[in-house]
C-alpha cells in the first residue's frame, strides 16, 4: 500500500514533557453498558492539563479485556483481562475517548488520564508483569527437589550380560558410572550387553551416563569384568 496524503497527519503528545504533571481521574461505568465515551477536550480548552499522552486503567477485576479507542487518530489500546497499569496514548488535542468491553462486564473501571510520557507496563492480579505470566496446563515437573532415588548398583559384576535394572514406568532419571578400571557395557533396551557391538554403550573406567529426559522405562542390562563394581541409580 503506498501513502495516502488524504489522511492527513496529527499532532500527538505521548512522548511530550509537560510543563507541570497533571491526572485526570475518571470512571468507565460498564455495570449495563459495554461502551463509554469520554470528551476531555474541555480540560484542555479551560487549561486544566495541556495533552493527554496515556492513560491508567484497572482492569484487573474485569473477566473481559478492555480497550480504549481514541478518537481522531483511532488507536486502540487493549487492557487484558485481570490486568491494571499504563499504556501511552497517541491523542489529538481535542482528546476524545471511547472505553469498551466486548460485553458488558457489570462492573466500574477505573481510569486516570495523564500528561507525563510513561512507558508501557502492564501487571496481572499476582503483581507480575503482564509479558512474563505463563499459562500452563496439565502437570509439569519443574524440579526433582526431594524425589527419592533408588540404588541399583551391582557389586562384583558376573562378566556376563545381567540385569542392571528392571523395567519401571515410574522411571524419570537414571545414573550410571563405571567405578572401575575396565570398561563396561550398557544395554538401554535390556537386550544382552556386549561391549563392543550395537547397542551397546561402552562406558570406560570413570565415564558416567545421565539420562533425565525421556529415559527409557525398560529393562537395562549391562556387562562387564566380573568382580568389578558399577555405580547406578534412577529415580
């Protein structure tokens, strides 16, 4: 789309310093309305504040989100639901106003219109920013703080392939370290260990193997020289 001189072009004030600080207090009564306009030209005509450049807005008791629509440039700034806090408006100085829900949502807002550049800041009813709230749903396990953790470690291997562990669909970590000299072999699939052939993972003398994302659930097997020692857990 190319530029449209017929548009026209506005004076804002959101970025402007004003000569002295000034609010203007202000309430969108949505209790059977989905819509209120505010004129606030007349504060400008009669001197009481020179722009407006934002505005307050509490919404944080509203299930809806709320927006405000300004008249002459038709921005729209859109309060979320169970959020308060300050947006900067691109107001004409004829500063005319429409707050607005979906619906209505029975209930008063709050509004405080201002002259003083703020930057954008939103909080939701926890006292966190609106940008780093997180939704999640089902059940996630952010840390492993105070699960137990079983010992399977074998003392004196036989030298065969044997059972490292058994089948556990509970599993969700599970440790091995070669405590000894010679190298052993893992099985994540529980078929039988062989060092030295697929699917096999050779572990030589202090090198571990730590799985804690998706380990297998399966039976593990594991080889190695018999009488020597393997450290393992899961949990």
């Amino acid at each position: 789309m190319t530029y449209n001189p017929n548009l026209g072009s506005q004076q804002v004030y959101n970025m402007t310093l004003p000569q002295a600080p000034l609010i203007i207090p202000q309430i969108a009564d949505l209790r059977t309305a989905d819509s209120v306009d505010f004129d606030l030209s007349p504060a400008i005509d009669n001197q009481t504040l020179d722009y407006i450049s934002g505005a307050w807005v509490d919404n944080s008791a509203n299930a809806l989100p709320f927006t405000l629509t300004v008249a002459g440039s038709q921005q729209q700034v859109i309060f979320p639901a169970g959020a308060q806090g300050y947006l900067p408006l691109l107001a004409p100085n004829n500063p005319k106003f429409t707050g607005s829900c979906p619906s209505s949502p029975g209930l008063i807002i709050p509004i405080i219109f201002y002259n003083v550049p703020l930057l954008p800041y939103l909080i939701n009813t926890a006292g966190l920013p609106v940008s780093d709230s997180v939704s999640i749903t089902g059940t996630v396990d952010v840390a492993r703080v105070g699960k137990a953790y079983t010992n399977r470690s074998i003392a004196n291997l036989s030298g065969s392939s044997q059972t490292l562990m058994a089948a556990n669909a509970a599993r969700e970590i599970l440790i091995i370290q070669n405590v000894a000299a010679n190298n052993i072999g893992v099985n994540l699939a529980g078929g039988t260990a062989a060092i030295g052939t697929a699917g096999t993972i050779t572990l030589p003398a202090g090198a571990s193997l730590t799985l804690d994302n998706s380990p297998p659930v399966g039976a593990i097997t594991i080889i190695g020289t018999a009488n020597d020692d393997v450290t393992a857990f899961e949990g």
